[in-house]
C-alpha cells in the first residue's frame, strides 16, 4: 500500500485522542485561540486548522502501526542513517515524542547504553502498549512509555539530552503548546531534532500536509520564548529533513542570545 493512500485510511482516526486539559487563565486562552485559524476550504488530508500558514495534519492512529513496522522502511528512510547522525552517547536520556509502536525508541535505546534512557512519548494508549509488548518480548529495559496529551508530554523540566520527533511534528494538533513543552524540559545544550518529509521536493510522494519545508520548520522552532537556535541540518535521508536545534543555556536566551546562522 503507497504512504499516500494509507495516510487517506488511517486519517479517520484522527478525531479518538484526549480532550485538552484548559488554559489555566482568560488571557491566556484568548492568546491561544489567536494563535491558529480555521478555514472552511482546506486540503482533505490536514484538519482545517492552521499554524503561521501551514495547515496541520490528521494524526496518524492506531491502524498506522503496522505499517510503521513494515520491513521496506530501512530501505525507504533509512533510519540507521539518522540514529548514526544523532550522535548518542551511554548516558544520555533521550525522549522520542510522538513515538508510536516504538520504532525509533528500539534503535535510540542500545547507543546510550550503558546509563541511558529513552522517554518515549505518545497520546495513543494503544502505540504506547505495543511498545511495551515490544520492549518486553525483546528484553529493552531502557525505554519507559510516557503518555502525554495534545498540548502536553509530561516531561520534567531540563531532564533530557536530546529530544526526537519523527514524522510527527506536522500533526501535533497544538504545535506551539508542545514545542514550549519540550524546549522546558531540554536541558541546557540540549538538542530537539525534527525528521520531516521535504516539502521542497516534489519527488517525495508524501501528501502535503504530511511535509515541511526547512524555512517553516525553522519559522515555528525560532520563537525567542522557546529559548531554541538552529544548529544544523543533516543531509543523510533520502526523502527526509533532520533539523536540529539546540536549547540555550539562560545566559544566552535574554536579548543578546541569538538564533545560529544557517
Ligand atoms: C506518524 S506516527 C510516527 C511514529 C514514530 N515516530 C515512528 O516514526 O515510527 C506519529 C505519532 O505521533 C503521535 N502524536 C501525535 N500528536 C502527538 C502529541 N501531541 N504528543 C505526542 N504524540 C503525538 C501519534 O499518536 C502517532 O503515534
């Protein structure tokens, strides 16, 4: 089955996740609900929501597990490439959000042996239990399932080295709320990497909505309140932007803390 066909199937589920939790004051939710705009004609792949000109994608439920797993991905998406390209260490606590069945908590969580740990985060009950089949039926003990909500990954502040997001991003139903998440709970130096689908390539045969060019991916991390800066950009996947930014220390964050320089 192509992606695009099956990201057609599988975009029904997208309406099953948690409820949010409220804004914790009136200010605040007027500030949010500025924030994105709804419009009636969209692309019948995304949610009619939209986040500085992009419209968000369905999430991908349940359904979509098995074809996380399908043997061909290797091969498609190279993903031993990316875990090389990380740069993991022993030691180091890494959290892959939106993790699904766990795909890429399995291949995080032997480089950071011994010492280390994947937090591996998701809304869906469901991946998060196959991934524990998963982790119990191949002996991982370093990877601990997290369930978070749309607007929420339930990690300390400042308790990870690197946080990962693979093909996830594009769907988080509250961008802006998640990305203020992770960037509190990076520590100092810490690194939040993005794994997209290139828009900029017509050849990718990914639905729009499901890609992101670098310039907008970059838009949205590069807010001054995330405290984030652009580090680099891996060219090592076929179909695949890796973009990697890192947290600044609270020295750098104030006024002459700057963004890098692609
Ligand atoms: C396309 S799957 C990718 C799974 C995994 N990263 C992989 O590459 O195998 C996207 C996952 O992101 C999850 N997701 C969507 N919004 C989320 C959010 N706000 N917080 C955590 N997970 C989210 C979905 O439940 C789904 O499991």
């Amino acid at each position: 089955m192509s992606r695009a066909f099956f990201l057609v199937c599988v975009s029904v589920c997208g309406g099953l996740l948690r409820a949010d939790e409220p804004a914790a004051d009136p200010t605040q939710a007027t500030a949010a609900a500025d924030r994105y705009e709804t419009r009636r004609i969209h692309d019948p792949n995304g949610i009619g929501k939209f986040y500085m000109g992009r419209e968000i994608a369905h999430v991908m439920g349940f359904a979509g597990a098995a074809w996380l797993e399908r043997s061909t991905r290797e091969e498609e998406e190279r993903l031993t490439l990316l875990i090389r390209a990380l740069r993991l260490k022993p030691g180091d606590v890494v959290a892959d959000i939106g993790a699904g069945s766990g795909v890429i908590s399995m291949l995080m969580a032997e480089p950071i042996l011994p010492g280390g740990k994947v937090l591996a985060v998701d809304v869906q009950q469901e991946m998060l239990d196959r991934l524990k089949a998963y982790c119990q039926q191949l002996g991982v003990e370093n990877v601990e399932p997290i369930r978070g909500t749309q607007k929420r990954s339930g990690l300390k502040p400042a308790s990870v080295d690197m946080a990962i997001m693979v093909d996830v991003y594009h769907e988080f139903e509250y961008p802006y709320e998640m990305l203020a998440d992770i960037s509190k709970a990076l520590k100092p130096g810490g690194r939040l990497v993005f794994v997209e689908y290139r828009k900029e390539d017509p050849a990718v045969p990914i639905k729009e909505v499901h890609k992101m060019t670098q310039a907008q991916v970059r838009l949205e991390a590069e807010q001054p309140e995330f405290g984030l800066s652009w580090l680099e950009t891996v060219h090592v996947l076929p179909m695949q932007h890796v973009i990697i930014f890192r947290k600044q220390a609270a020295a750098e964050s104030g006024p002459a803390g700057g963004s890098g320089q692609q």
